[in-house]
C-alpha cells in the first residue's frame, strides 16, 4: 500500500475523491429491479422457527447494484485500482523504481485477480501468492493478467509475501485492512446513489469488512442506513457476534458455502462499522437461505452470482429480524433498499453441484 | 392480432414507429461486452475438421445485448407489447368489448409469458393453451400474470384455441409469422444500433424467424450486415437449409439442447430474410459449441441465457465459415459485431443437468 502519510481521511468526501480516481478504470456497474423479487420480499415469508408472532410485512423495493459485472467480475477492483493510483501518487514511488520493484497481495479470490489487473494497467508488476490448493480456473485467470505467481502452503502465506518483499522491495496490497481499500469498495455505494434517488438503506456483506465498511462511509450524513449481512454457518458470522458483543472476533474458521465471506472483519473496517457505529446492524442467514436467494438471482434476475453475493437478499427475504426492524421503522410507506451483489466468480461446474436434483 | 389492415409496411420506419409505442412498456437492456470474450473471438480456434486450411484469424469486438434482462426474461416482451398496443388502436375493437373477449395465444415457452404480461398490463383477458407437458415452473409463471390456462395435449393446440376463439370471440396472437410482431421484435436492434455506434454485423438466433426478420429490418438501409444462428443437431437448420436451397423448409423434428430455436421458420419471416435478401447469411453449429459458448456467457458475462441465446457467440467463436467471412471481409480494421443474447429463462436445475460434471 502507499504510505500511510498519504492516506486520505475516513470520510464520504474521500469516498467521492476515491471516486473520481478511479471512475474511468472500473465499469459504473448496472442497477436491476425485479417486480417478482419486490413482490415476493413484501409477502410474509414461511417463519421456521415457530412461535407466537405472526411472520412480518414489510414494504421492499430492491435494487440491485450489479458488482458481478465489475471488471473482473467482483467489487474488489475498485479497492485494487484506487490502492494502484494511490500508490503512483506517492512521493517519489515511481521514480523510484516503484513499478518495477511492483505489488504483492495474497489472495485466493477475488482479491488476486483485481491487484494483478490494476497492476497491469498501470505497467506495474504484480506478485500474488496463492495457495497451492486453488482451483487450476483461478490459477489460470491470475497467469492471464501477466501477473508473476507463486504457489504456497495453507499456513505460508505470510512467509512467502514477506520472502517475495525482502528480495524485491514490492509493496504489499492489503485485501481489506487499508483505508485507500476501504475507500476504493466506498464507490460502490457512491454510485448507487447516484443512480438510485432516495434510498433508505443499503445492504452489503461482510466478510474482511471492505465493502461494507467503505458503504458505510459513502453513507455518512445522508440518512441512507446501512446494514451487514453474513452467513451464520459454523461461526461465519463474526461480525455480528462481534457488533452484538462490542468484541471483535478475531478467530474464525468455516466450510459455509458462501467462500467468499469465510475471512474475519478486520481491525480498520470494524472500527468504521462499529466503534463509530456507521453500521445499523449485522445479520446473519443460513446455508439454505443464501442457496435460495442464489436460485433467485439466476432465474429471476438472470444473473451469474457467487453465493457469497447472494447474503444480502438471504438477510431482506428470510432474516426476520430484518423484516422485522424494516416494517415497524418504515411502515406503509416501505423501503427502498439497495443490495449490492459483490461478485459473480464461480464456475458452471460449482453450480451444478450446489443445484444438483 | 390486430387487423391485417392495420398494420405498417415492412420496413426500418415502421420498427422505428413500433420502438415509439413500445419504449415504455419494455426495458432499454444494457449492453455488455468482455475484454476477454473479444481476445478469444479474435483467436484463431482450433478446427475439428482437418484440412490444409489454417484457423481463421478475424478481428472481433463483441457487443452483447441482453434480451435475457428485457421483462419476462427474453425479447418476446416487445412483440407482444407491440402486438397489443396495436390490437388497441385497432377501430372498435375496444369499443366492442375486445378487452374482456380477450387475446389467446398457444406457446410452451416464452410468448406465452410475454402475452400475458403485455395483456395483463392493458386489462385485457389472456387466455393461454399450453403442452399438458409444459413445467410446472412455466404453468406457474404464466398463472403469476393472472392469465387463463389451458391444458392441452401436443397435437391439439390449433383445435384448442380454435375453440376459445370461438366461445369467447379472442384475438390469435401469432407467435412470430406477423407483421406486429416482426416490428416488435425488430425494436431490439433498434435500440442496439442507438447504443454502439459503427456496428458492422448483427448475429442474431434464429427459430420462427420473428426476431431475426425483425433485426433485419431494423438495420434496412445502414449498412450493418444481419446473420442468423442456428443449431444444427438433428436438422435444427431449417433456416440455414432453406438460405441455401432457396425454398423454405416446412417440417423440423429436433431434440437439439437449444429448445428455444426448435421451430420452423414462418413465411413472413422467410419473406424478408430470403426473399428481400435482408439476411446476408445463416450459419449454424455443433451442440457442443453450444454448451461452450453458454458457459462462457455464465462465466465471463456473468449472465444466465438459456441455450438458444448462447447459439450466435457460438457462430462467431466456432463457425469456422462465418469467422473466414470476417477476415476476408473485415481485414485489418476487424468489425464491431452485435449478438443478441435472446433470453434467458432456464431454471437451476436444467443448468445443474447441462454442465454436470
């Protein structure tokens, strides 16, 4: 990352000057409505856990901020290429020597892919560390943006990046944990109001805090609520363990299948989401909740997602809790509630083994 | 449909006057392209049948528009609006009750979808006859518009709403081989020429011809060249056969996994890609060019098509005469080539079916 010296504050005005950095290299992704998804979000969905309350009515017209159309098909791009530019803004980085020395971030996602394209962009070298586990479809997709890759045991990681800046003199690129990170995943929301008048809330999820936290930023001052969204299986939700405790969690280890989400929140992203409570709050879904929310993004919205970008319609449809706080706060007059789908890297074989008869 | 002499000549000025009466009722659906999907079209790909020649090498920017996004899930949202607005101005027949007598329409797929919504939304009655074969998904989602349904076995459709029209005194809408809906559908490549500039092709899917003919007619005039996709499994390539031999073939039986392009195409259609030589060419291709061009939408365009709407990428990424076209024609300059990504209606499961492993 640049020097922390150059980083701008914590701020919505960073988010709009992030903003204007970055805006000719991301794609403005599209926002999609559906009137069945409308309609179905303000039925009483099926309560599983009985009891004696009735299931809640809330009003909903969702709109979803497309991140699956992102230039590498994820978010992550727009925190990649805004910690690429900051960096060239450093003082003295490119006469340096900078591009040459290069970028390193470990990753076996998303992350990877979006450093080793904005490296690329800007004539930067990139080195990513992954582990030796990953799919050969990710392996090939990283080598295919020139980046140099090196392979790693599950525990090495650090090892190796350190290994690769002591001989190289690369500056490592943080996945979450940075503010030019947090500030570059801001855009998002940044965009969606702007494309969406009058918004009450957003919904994002939240696995290092990145986006979520950079949402929440773009949010400040406007009266837009923000809110989490996790997938509860096996402890994956330690977020929101973490905002219900006022402790963040720092340990936590998952098989859920939303693998995008698997990480815990960092330091940076919770102290904007909750020591300075821009997040409302956290909620968390189960396996079979985000699988049907995947099934309708497909065949509702025809769109590709990876079942990581399907938690935040999991939470709106079936966390009653949310539907709860949505009718009572919003009542007649509904909400319009933008939801970001993150990302859409997962391939045709994986669906078919999520959707198997 | 609307009286025959209601209806507009054939031609760009009369798709341009149905794009008028239609822009607000149907959505102007973005258009996507990949850097990725570009490089690879742009590569020479390995042939299967063996010869002296070597792979073609065309230049190629693709530019998708996606009909899987338009309302019900594909372009026969604009041929049925069109169909009804213009069934609306007809003289007297709202004044003699039309609205409550009705429109019918017999389709398994798609139009039935698209009529009832277009009906729906213009408090007309639809009644629908659809296969007793039909998916329970298709009978809900048509029963979701609030249309009639009506059940029937695979040879008796004709008779079956034969019948309705008699009791109930509906209007037949045609699915493809009439000029309303040939106008409708030809707002798609309309809006497609208004959204990239200096197109040099359209491909185009090919089934009744509708969308195909409608395409044509709608780069009448502009020099932009119109080509038809087609599967060739088990005779598919009606179209393609008849192109080539000059009389329109009248019978097609087959199981290709395209099962949106199954059907012959109609006389109108025939007459505008045929015999007014509006189409330049058709091609067709391989099932499994099919199933390849498919995953590389799901995974680079992040895109849910149904079969058929992946049989245009095909053309151009795996016909190796429609690729040798484009070199020869295109030279160095390459060309700027619209697909229409036709619809997208395809549950989980039968893409679960598809590409399991």
């Amino acid at each position: 990352m640049a020097d922390i010296s150059t980083c701008s504050p914590l701020t919505r005005d960073s988010v709009v000057e992030a903003h204007n950095l970055i805006k000719s290299k991301v794609h403005c992704t599209p926002v999609l409505t559906s009137t069945y998804l409308n309609q179905l979000a303000s039925t009483p969905q099926p309560v599983t856990v009985t009891g004696d309350k009735e299931p809640a009515e809330p009003i909903l017209r969702l709109w979803f901020k497309c991140e699956n159309l992102q230039r590498i098909g994820a978010f992550k791009a727009r925190g990649a290429f805004h910690a690429m530019e900051k960096l060239k803004k450093e003082p003295n980085w490119l006469e340096n020597g900078g591009a040459s020395k290069g970028v390193v971030c470990f990753s076996a996602g998303n992350h990877a892919q979006a450093v080793a394209l904005a490296a690329r962009e800007s004539q930067i070298t990139a080195h990513i560390v992954m582990p030796e586990t990953s799919s050969p479809v990710k392996l090939r997709s990283v080598e295919g943006y020139d980046a140099s890759l090196t392979l790693c045991g599950r525990f090495e990681r650090e090892a190796c990046a350190a290994e690769i800046i002591e001989r190289t003199g690369a500056r490592l690129i943080s996945p979450f944990d940075h503010s030019d990170i947090i500030l570059g995943q801001g855009t998002a929301g940044l965009e969606l109001q702007e494309q969406v008048e009058n918004l009450d809330a957003i919904v994002a999820p939240c696995s290092g805090g990145g986006l979520l936290s950079g949402t929440a930023l773009s949010c400040e001052g406007t009266g837009i609520r923000v809110y989490g969204a996790e997938p509860e299986f096996e402890g994956a939700d330690d977020g929101r363990r973490g905002f219900l405790s006022g402790t963040r969690v720092t340990h936590v280890e998952t098989n859920t299948i939303a693998d995008g989400l698997v990480g815990k929140l960092g330091v940076c992203p919770w102290n904007i989401i909750y020591e300075r409570r821009l997040v409302s709050m956290m909620y968390a879904v189960t396996e079979e909740n985000i699988l049907n929310a995947m099934k309708l993004i497909f065949e509702r919205l025809k769109l590709v997602v990876e079942p990581a970008a399907a938690v935040p319609l999991a939470v709106v449809l079936y966390n009653e809790e949310f539907r709860e706080m949505v009718e009572t706060t919003a009542g007649k007059d509904g909400w319009d509630v933008g939801i970001i789908l993150s990302g859409g890297n997962v391939g045709v074989e994986r669906i078919s083994d999520l959707f198997a008869r």
